[in-house]
C-alpha cells in the first residue's frame, strides 16, 4: 500500500508519542516528536505539555517534508520518500538527503544509468531524475527494497556513531536501531 503524505507523518506521530522530557536528550523537551526549538521556530509559545498535535502535523510537513523536498520523492516512490522523512525528523533533513544522493552514485552502475549526483544534502530535479532513473532501471532487480536497505544501513551507522561520541545517546541506540531502521526492513 502506498504511504500518503499524512499517513507517513501520522506513523512518525504515533511512534515519537506524546511529551517526553529526558535528561539524556539534547533535544530537550519534546511533543509528538517536536522538540521545543522547533516548536518555538515555528511560533508556539505554549507549554510543550499542550503542543497541539495538529500543530506538530503543520511542523512536520513544513520542515521535514516540503523543505527538504521529500514531497517530489513520493510520487516515484512513497516507501523512500517515508524512510526519508522518517530519518529526517530523527536526524536532520541534510542527513537522508546526501545518504539517498550517495546510494544512488554508488548504484549509477559507472554512470550508465545517469551521471554521478554531487552529495550536497539538497533534493532538486537532477537527484529526482536520478532516482526515477534508478528506480526504472532496478524495477525487474527488486530496487527500491534495495535502496532501502541501503538507506537504513547509513542510518544505523549514523546512530551508533552517535552512540560512540557522545555516552548519554547510548540510552537511545538500541531503540533508534529496533524502531527507525529494523521497524523499516
């Protein structure tokens, strides 16, 4: 079944949950997987308690789908464009990004398929193009599953690094891996 836009941020709703405030995030205070920064970049002066969850529906959209461009990946492919918001709310938009523009240089077949992406962590025409090329070339080698795959590796990489460089995210490694990149294969 493909993932609409709204189905997509209310699974990342469900799994961030309701308001957590944990010491050992430095995301701080954080609603509906919103932490408080953004809350206040996006003009919430409320407690994060009461962060109306319509409001975090707003914020995602915004910030973690039309800014990074993921909206132009759904039509081509809903699961990628999921994984990729999915990872951007966790990480950051720049992170996906380039991990999508570097798999899909590593998989250009010698840039047979279309010419090498420059890894900039920005979704414009020439990355969709490529994708669309990607997926049209890989559809009979079962691609996008592939293109997942890759994807959730650079993403549980990014958290066991992040794991070694600093002790308090050990906290969160194991449910980082178990929820956002084992939950997706």
């Amino acid at each position: 079944m493909a993932k609409s836009i709204d189905i997509i941020i209310d699974d990342i709703i469900r799994a961030e949950g309701g308001y957590v405030d944990n010491p050992n995030d430095s995301g701080g205070k954080t609603c509906w997987g919103i932490t408080e920064a953004v809350a206040r970049s996006a003009g919430y002066t409320g407690d994060m308690r009461d962060l109306p969850k319509d409001l975090a529906r707003s914020i995602y959209y915004k910030q973690y789908v039309i800014l990074p461009r993921f909206d132009k990946v759904i039509p081509l492919s809903p699961v990628i464009a999921s994984e990729l918001v999915d990872s951007g709310v966790n990480l950051g938009i720049a992170w996906p990004a380039k991990w999508l523009q570097t798999c899909l240089n590593a998989f250009n077949n010698g840039g047979k398929l279309y010419t090498d992406l420059q890894v900039d962590g920005k979704i414009g025409t020439v990355t969709i193009e490529a994708l669309a090329a990607y997926l049209s070339a890989r559809k009979n080698y079962d691609g996008e599953r592939t293109l997942l795959v890759a994807l959730n590796c650079l993403q549980g990489a990014r958290y066991i690094e992040l794991s070694q460089t600093s002790p308090k995210n050990e906290a969160f490694a194991y449910g980082w891996l178990r929820n956002r990149v084992s939950a997706q294969l």
